[in-house]
C-alpha cells in the first residue's frame, strides 16, 4: 500500500498543499475553506485506483529485511527523520492525511491529531510548560480545562492566574517574568464571550508569551486564529470538525516549530488517534463548510427569535447586536457559530420543563453535530461545582444552551416556541 508522505514540516500554501498530492496541477485560485475541507491532504491514492482514502489499520508497518531495517535506522539516526512508516504511534498514512487537510484549514504550517479535545489541551500544555512556570488562562472557558489547570498542573509545579476573558489590561497585569503561555477560548463555553485576538497576539509577543486559543466553538471555517499572530490553535474535533456526535479526537494546529516539539512528545505521550477514526473525521470534513453555513444561519435565526420571546430573559449569541462581545466577533469571526444559551424568564425547575417538553434535541452534553442537543449547565457540567461558585461564574439554574444541529431553522423554532408556550410561569 502507498504511504502518503506528509511535508509536515515545511510551510506550503493551501493551493500547493491540495496540488502536491498526486502530481495534480496547482489549481486556479486559492482554494477556498470548503474545497480545502474536500481537498487539502487527499492523495489521488493510486492504490486500486480507489477515489476514497484507504484507512491504513495497522499498528505497525514491516520491513522486507534487515538490510531495510538497518538502513532505516541509520537514516533516523542521521536526521532525525522518519523517511516511511515504522510504528502506529509514530505516524500512520490515514491520520496524516487528514492532519493536513487540518492543518490547511486553520491556515497552519502542521497539525496534530489526538484522542480527544481533553488531550490536545493537555498534550499541549504538559509539553510546553516546565515546573516554575506560569500559565494564565481566561475564565468561563471549558471546565475540565479549568480543573486540569488548577489541580493537576499545580501538582506539577505550575502556576495559573485566571483572568476574566473580556480584561486584555488585566491579563497584561497578570503577565510574570515566569509567564510561559496565555490559554484562552474563542467563543467560550457557555457564555460565548470573545476575546480580541490580535490585542492578545500583540500583548503575548511584547511580552514574549507563546498563545494558545482553544476555537472549538468557532471551527476554521468562521475564524483563524493563526492569522491574527496567534502561536497554537486547538480544537475539539469530537464537535463540529467530525460533526456527527460519533467519535472523540482533537487536533492542535500552527507553526511547524513548534507543532515538531509537540508531536515528538505526543508520540511518547500515547493519546493518539485510531486510522478509523482519522477516516471518520475526514468524512465529517467533507461536509464541514456546509453544516457550518447552516449551523451559523440557524444560530442567529434561533437567538433572534428566543431574544423577542417573554419568556426568556436573556440570550448570549456573538451574532446578536446585545452581545457584549458582538463588535469583536464581528471583527474576527465570518459567521458566530451554532451555540445560543439563554436563561429562561423563571427557576431552574422552569428551566427543566422547558427542556423535558423540547422534542427536537436531544438531553446530551456536547456540540457542533449534525442532530441538536440542548443542556442546562448547572446540571451537566456543573452540578458537582458548589452553588456559590457556580453562580460566581454566572452559571444559573435557568441558563440552557442549545447547541443547534442541522435540522431547519424554522423547525427548531417552532419546537423551542411550543415548549415555551406550555411553560406557566
Ligand atoms: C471548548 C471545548 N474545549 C475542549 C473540550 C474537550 O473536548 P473533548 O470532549 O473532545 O475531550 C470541549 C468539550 O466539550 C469543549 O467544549
């Protein structure tokens, strides 16, 4: 079987990254987000002369003979370089492919995947921070994030301040000689506050701080951040990047310089991605600019029609003019995502028949699916978090959020106002 030899370490531009696949011609105009989604990565595999991708399931990869063996080892001595495969965590054709295609998306050098979004935050941030250095991360952002950083890496002999997401003067302040790495999330969870990405990329690189945004919420198709000066991008790829609420992965993306000291550790590290699944999210790919487009018109049609509503008393979308955020997402952000939270003009119980009488979504913790999935945080991920605090954070009993699927717009409407009617409050 072919192996795709990834470039991974040299910066190309989308058009060559589609073009150098297959001795294909270097196409018309740079290739726009979609046609890279289909595109970026994809070897015209002459294997069977087979127009999909093979998915290479294996965990190792043999050699015809010793002399084979010692020649590869000698040349991974000299240059500290893989010329072919060796070893399922070392690298496999299928996950390479579709780190490309990544890569390209986020308008990066290189990309990794991992087995979850918890593991390319972190990878990530195990790998870049050494005892006595100090980490600062934004608050209302995810909140295993938040308890990896505070209790786990203090163990570690890392620090973290937690600066609140919409104070740039104040994250400055918090910057230390000992500063290593600004974590921040963009929209975050469950708020969707945005945080000013070149300001942030400008502070960092007066300061010598690396960035690293988790853009989960936006995916690459509404924002870059690598664009804006930022070092490191990650994703949850288990949300919209697969899309269909089927498999976990996640992928960090930026510079080739340093996406090589992440992935040499990672390979240590183990929390690598199956080649099934590495097909599987190639597949979501392939439809990502459409779901996206439908999931951005769904969310500002959805959060319009819940912020006229009487029954609901306040609504957070990055696309609504009453955002407190709004100029910035319009500033960096080219659609807002399909993420609305809202609370409802009533208690938590309120709350909970609302959502019971919900017939669309789905009860379920996660986003960016193809099928809609509706929370209160205070019960999912919050519930173990002590009240005060919780509410410290914002976090009330009647906040819901609905992450939209790609079901119509007007059907999600109408289910949303059927259940809003039948709530007496
Ligand atoms: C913004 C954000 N980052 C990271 C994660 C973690 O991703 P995963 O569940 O794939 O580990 C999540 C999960 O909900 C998330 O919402």
């Amino acid at each position: 079987m072919t192996t795709v030899t990834t470039p991974a370490n040299t910066h190309i531009s989308p058009a060559a990254q589609i073009s150098t696949n297959g001795n294909r011609p270097t196409p018309a105009r740079e290739p726009g987000l979609s046609t890279r989604a289909l595109h970026a990565g994809v070897q015209r595999d002459p294997f069977h002369h087979s127009l999909t991708p093979p998915i290479v399931q294996t965990s190792a990869y043999a050699f015809t003979h010793t002399a084979a063996a010692v020649d590869f080892m000698d040349e991974r001595m000299r240059t500290g370089k893989r010329s072919r495969q060796e070893y399922g965590r070392y690298g496999n054709p299928t996950v390479q492919a579709v780190e490309q295609r990544l890569a390209a998306l986020d308008h990066g050098e290189d990309a990794i995947l991992v087995s979850s979004g918890m593991a390319a935050i972190t990878t990530s941030l195990l790998i870049l921070l050494s005892a006595g250095d100090h980490l600062i991360v934004t608050d209302d952002s995810y909140h295993k994030t938040r308890v990896f950083v505070n209790t786990f890496l203090r163990r570690f002999g890392v620090e973290c301040s937690t600066v609140p997401a919409d104070d740039l003067a104040g994250l400055e302040a918090a910057i230390r000689p000992n500063t290593r790495l600004i974590l921040s999330e963009t929209p975050t969870n469950p708020f969707l506050r945005c945080i000013d990405l070149e300001a942030l990329a400008d502070i960092a690189r007066r300061r010598g701080v690396l960035t690293l945004i988790d853009s989960t919420f936006a995916t690459p198709l509404n924002m870059r951040p690598l664009d804006y000066g930022i070092d490191l991008v990650m994703h949850s790829a288990t949300k919209y990047l697969a899309g269909h609420n089927d498999l976990m992965a996640g992928v960090i993306t930026g510079r080739s310089e340093l996406t090589t000291i992440l992935r040499e550790s990672q390979s240590m590290f183990g929390a690598v991605v199956d080649p099934t699944t590495a097909y599987n999210i190639a597949r979501g790919l392939q439809t990502l600019g459409l779901r996206v487009e439908r999931q951005n018109a769904s969310g500002l049609a959805v959060a319009t029609f819940l912020e006229n509503h009487p029954k609901v008393r306040r609504v957070w979308y990055p696309g609504l003019p009453s955002h407190p955020d709004h100029a910035i997402a319009r500033k960096q952000m080219s659609g807002f995502g399909g993420v609305v939270s809202f609370e409802i003009a009533g208690d938590g119980a309120a709350a909970s028949r609302f959502v019971d009488a919900l017939r669309l979504p789905y009860i379920a913790p996660s986003l960016g699916g193809v099928d809609s999935l509706v929370i209160q945080p205070a019960i999912i991920s919050y519930y173990e978090t002590p009240p005060e605090e919780r509410l410290a954070l914002g976090i009330r009993d009647e906040l819901v959020r609905f992450a939209l699927g790609i079901e119509e717009a007007d059907d999600i409407i109408a289910d949303l106002a059927q259940a809003l009617n039948r709530l007496h409050l």
